[in-house]
C-alpha cells in the first residue's frame, strides 16, 4: 500500500460516516480512526505515515492537544487513549451548565457511569432550556467545559469511554 | 368539521403548594407516564424560578402559576424557538382580549402591557438526537396581586383593569388559547406563527434602545428569524442577534 493509497483511504474515512477503519495485509496493518474531539485525518496527519512499514501504523492516536492525549482513570491508574473514547457534543450555540439551576447539584461527575439517554447537561439558548441527553453509556472521563460557559455548535463536552 | 379535542389541558393536576411547578412536572414525568398537554397548576409557588438566576415571585392565591407538558413529535431543534413563539402568542391572544394592542412581546418571551411585565414563561425541553422529545413550559400570569413592592416593572390584570378574576375561570380561557395556536404548530404553520409573533414584538419597526457589549444603540426591530434570532434595522443594514449578544432596554 503506497502514500497515495493511505492518503485516498483517510479521505475516504473522514468525508464517509464511519469512525474506524482497520486494514491488515502482509504483515502491514493500518488504522483510521476519526478522532472524536480533534479532526486529525487531514493531509497533515499523514506524515507519520511515511515510517518504515512493516509496523503498525496509527495515524490518528495522537491528538494535536495534550488534553485529550492521555488521561488517566481515577480508578485504576491506567491511561486510557482517546481512540476508545466517545464525545458528547452541543447540539447548539448557547450556554452551557452543568445542573439544572444555580446551586442544584450537577448532572454528572466525573468518575460516573451513566446509561444512554442520561441528562448530563443544560444548554441554555434564546431563553430556552435544554437538558441534553448523552448518546451513548459509559463512563465519564473528562468535562471538556466550564460551567456557565458558551458553547458552539458540535464543540465536545464529555469523553465518556463506553467501556467504563 | 368537527373540533378536535383539546391537548393543552386534557389532564389537569392542582396542589396547593410547590417549589416549583415546572421541577414537580418534571418529576412525576420520570416516573409517571402522563398524557401530553397535562397541566400542573399550584396556588402557591414557593421558589417558583425564572431564567437562570431570576426568580418568579408571587403572592400566594393571587396569581396563575402552572406548567404543562409537550410532547412534540419530530421536532428538530432548530425548529425549537418556533414552539416558544406559538406559545407565548397562545398568552398574547389571552391577553389582548383584555388589553388589545397594548400587550407586546419582549423578546424573546416576556409579555408586558404598556411596557411592565405582566407574565413570564420559562421552557425546560428535553433534547434526544438532536430532536425535542419533551417540553415542560412554566407559565406566570399576575392576575389578582394588588401590590408590587419592590418590582417598579411589574403589572397585574387588578392593577390595570380594578377588577379581581375567577382564577379557575381565567385559567381555561388561556388554556384554550394556547392550545389553539399550538393546534397551528402541530399543523406545521411556522411561517404563519413567525410573522405574528414578529409584529406583536415591542419594538417593532420602532426605534428602540439595545446594549451590545454595554454599548448602547437604537434600531429597529424588523421581526426575528425560525431560530428566534433578531433582525434589526440598523442604520442601512440588516443584522440578526440572539439573546446571548444584546439586551433591549425597557420600561
């Protein structure tokens, strides 16, 4: 498989709805994996690639930011990569926060294992209230914003791992 | 044509005291499979709350205070600020059958008549995949208070009319109006929902005063767009805001 392929293929990934795509032949195996909270499967991302096959490749598992990179879990001290991670993302411009009114406990903690369809936060918008439920079950890795905070369209506020 | 039955109010629940009507729906909602349109009213609202950090105050018995619970099928969330407006006309329609052209909107869902407040919505919507599966809307209306101490801005039915009303009466007449203009958004008749609302905003095609950034400027308001965004008129441009970036100065 030569650059032009890979280059093809992580275009491929990016533009298509899939989030992970792995390939293994003679020896070479390659993964591609939509990073959830930093879009790395650009042309740049693929310098990495050009390291002498036959090695495992993985364009994506390093995140341009350190905060999402590595993190560690509170339970068992094991680092833990974004590739198994899911975000939850705002479906909206507005504000967010994390508890359904000023001085009400919050949603979710870190540390929580929540199940899919659980409010984990508030979106306020043109004065409306919005409780958003999480997409998916698993457990809270990181709050990624600050309460009281606003908030764009699709910007990541929890990394949840679902196998938590 | 036959009328369709009611959804607004075909279930109806009255305690005599809460903290707040839209958490008490809220609550019973998480275990309790009730039908839509079901409505909640308490004749004391302890903690009764208003947008973020505001509180709704009121005086016991004097007042309407309720909350009701929508369930709107296949709404999109960018279609959410549509509901706002056809229920906040629901209370404008109940209102100028008193006050006729002397009840505004301020936007985005305040109701004032001659420029003081005189009830307040406040919408809790519960978002799955990016749709609006649930919406608990708290109503204040100030019908009987006789007194607002320490609101210069606040105005009731018995302030402007010198007349105390049947509260459970005055009740079912808003119920029905705002379920007659929720009837039009079931019906999918945003754009007809969208151009009343724009023309019953204070401030509309009227110099009015804005604070952007602490700044303040005067234009005019030409109507709002299905996200709910204001479109002013300033100088020879057209610029869209949402609530989050100016405030309309009042009262």
């Amino acid at each position: 498989m030569d650059i032009k392929e890979i280059q093809e293929l992580i275009k491929f990934v990016a533009k298509s709805g899939v989030d992970e795509v792995t390939i293994e032949r003679d020896g070479f195996k390659l993964g591609i994996k939509k990073n959830p909270v930093n879009v790395v499967a650009s042309s740049q991302s693929l310098v990495p690639v050009t390291i002498p096959q036959p090695q495992e490749i993985k364009t994506t598992s390093e995140p341009k930011t350190a905060t999402t990179a590595v993190i560690s879990d509170s339970t068992s001290n094991k680092p833990v990569t974004s590739e198994n991670f899911k975000t939850v993302k705002s479906p909206m411009i507005g504000t967010f926060y994390r508890s359904a009114s000023p001085g009400a406990p919050p949603f979710i903690n870190v540390g929580d294992s929540i199940q899919k369809g659980k409010v984990v936060c508030v979106i306020e918008a043109m004065k409306l209230f919005n409780e958003i439920e999480s997409e998916f079950s698993g457990k809270i890795l990181k709050i990624l914003v600050e309460n009281a905070s606003p908030v764009e369209y699709d910007q990541p506020l929890f990394l949840i791992d679902p196998a938590g | 044509m036959k009328r369709q039955p009611a959804i607004i109010g075909s279930h109806f629940f009255e305690i005599d005291a809460c903290d707040s009507t839209n958490r008490t729906l809220q609550e019973w909602l998480k275990t309790h499979p009730l039908p839509e349109g079901t409505v909640l009213r308490t004749h004391q609202q302890n903690a009764g709350r208003g947008q973020g950090t505001n509180t709704w105050i009121s005086e016991p018995g004097q007042n309407l205070t309720f909350s009701c619970v929508l369930f709107p099928e296949n709404l999109n969330l960018s279609h959410a600020f549509i509901l706002n407006m056809a229920i906040t006309l629901g209370i404008y329609d109940y209102l100028t059958g008193f006050f006729h052209d002397h009840v505004k909107i301020k936007w985005p869902n305040d109701l004032l008549v001659n420029q003081k407040k005189i009830a307040g919505i406040l919408f809790e919507n519960t978002i799955r995949d990016q749709k609006v599966t649930q919406s608990v809307i708290g109503i204040g209306i100030n019908m009987n208070q006789e007194k607002f101490h320490d609101l210069p801005n606040a105005v009731s039915l018995f302030v402007l009319l010198k007349q105390k009303k049947v509260l459970a009466d005055e009740l079912v007449r808003l119920l029905k109006c705002l379920d007659e203009r929720y009837r039009l958004f079931r019906e999918g008749k945003f754009e007809e929902i969208r151009v009343e609302f724009s023309r019953s905003l204070l401030g509309y095609h009227e110099p009015c005063n804005f604070f952007k950034e602490d700044v303040g400027f005067t234009a005019s308001i030409m109507g709002v767009n299905t996200e709910g965004k204001l479109a002013l008129h300033e100088g020879d441009t057209l610029n869209y805001y949402s609530h989050q970036e100016i405030k309309q100065s009042w009262g």
